[in-house]
C-alpha cells in the first residue's frame, strides 16, 4: 500500500518532489542513503496562498521504507534564543494543519527538525531550549543528515 497517498491527494500533493528537491537549501539538509525513495515538499511556499496570514512550517522530507512512512519535519530558520518561540509557534501550526486536514498517516514516526540558517547562537542547556525539546523539536543543528536522524 502505499503510504504517500493521502498526502498525494491533500493541497500539499502537487508540491511534492523527488529526492531533497524542494529544499531550498541543499547545503543544509542531506541524505545519508542517496538511493532512497525520499520525496520532500516546500510547506511555506505550497500553503502560502491558503494561509498567507500564519506562521508556516518550512518543509518536510518523506521516506517510506518496509510499509511505515517516516516523516521528518525541517524549519530552517535563524538559530538565536528569541528565535525559540517562533519555531515552537511554527510546529504548533504545522500539527494542528495535520489534524484539520486529517492526515494522521504523518502523525506516527515523525521528528520535527530545527536547522539553523547561520551559525547556531543557542546554549544547548538554556530554558528556552527545553521549552523547544518539550515540544518534540530537535535542533537547531547546523546541518540535518535526513535518514539517518530519523533512526536516531
């Protein structure tokens, strides 16, 4: 069965790519299996005209690998401590994008993923980096190595 159909037939559908090309920048987020049957979309850019109000997330990267859909979902946004709060506003919108549109298949095996756009100005022990792990977010890391984090 394939798992990537109902994202497929949700307005996210005509955006998804082969491989990392929705990623706007490449140097920030690889994959370690470069064979894998990954597909990625840019989530700003393709729900910008429907909520051109909101916070969006920035992309997510899909790998189905034996039946199970993994999901790894990427902000790639400046890595300083006010930035915290924004990023934890940016995956609140995202999940909450995920139920209105009933798409719980990426609800299971997900990791949100924060990397940074510049050099990471964050103390990996600060509170607000707790606020950040207490959401689920990892990060911010400078560079996301996609497969291999998801089995991390």
């Amino acid at each position: 069965m394939d798992k990537m159909q109902p994202l497929m037939n949700s307005s996210l559908g005509p955006c998804i790519k082969n491989g990392l090309q929705a990623i706007a920048k490449p140097d920030k987020v690889s994959l370690q299996v470069t064979r894998t049957k990954a597909k990625s979309v840019d989530i700003d850019r393709c729900l910008e005209e429907d909520y051109p109000n909101d916070n969006r997330w920035d992309y997510a990267v899909f790998i189905e690998t034996d039946d199970i859909l993994n999901t790894a979902f990427i902000e790639i946004h400046p890595a300083n401590e006010s930035e915290v709060d924004a990023v934890i506003k940016k995956a609140q919108w995202m999940k909450r994008w995920i139920i209105d549109n009933d798409l719980l298949i990426i609800t299971e095996n997900r990791k949100f993923f924060w990397v940074s756009s510049g050099k990471v100005k964050v103390s990996k022990n600060s509170q607000k980096i707790r606020l950040l792990r207490k959401q689920g977010i990892e990060g911010p890391q400078e560079h996301l190595v996609v497969d291999k984090s998801m089995k991390d």
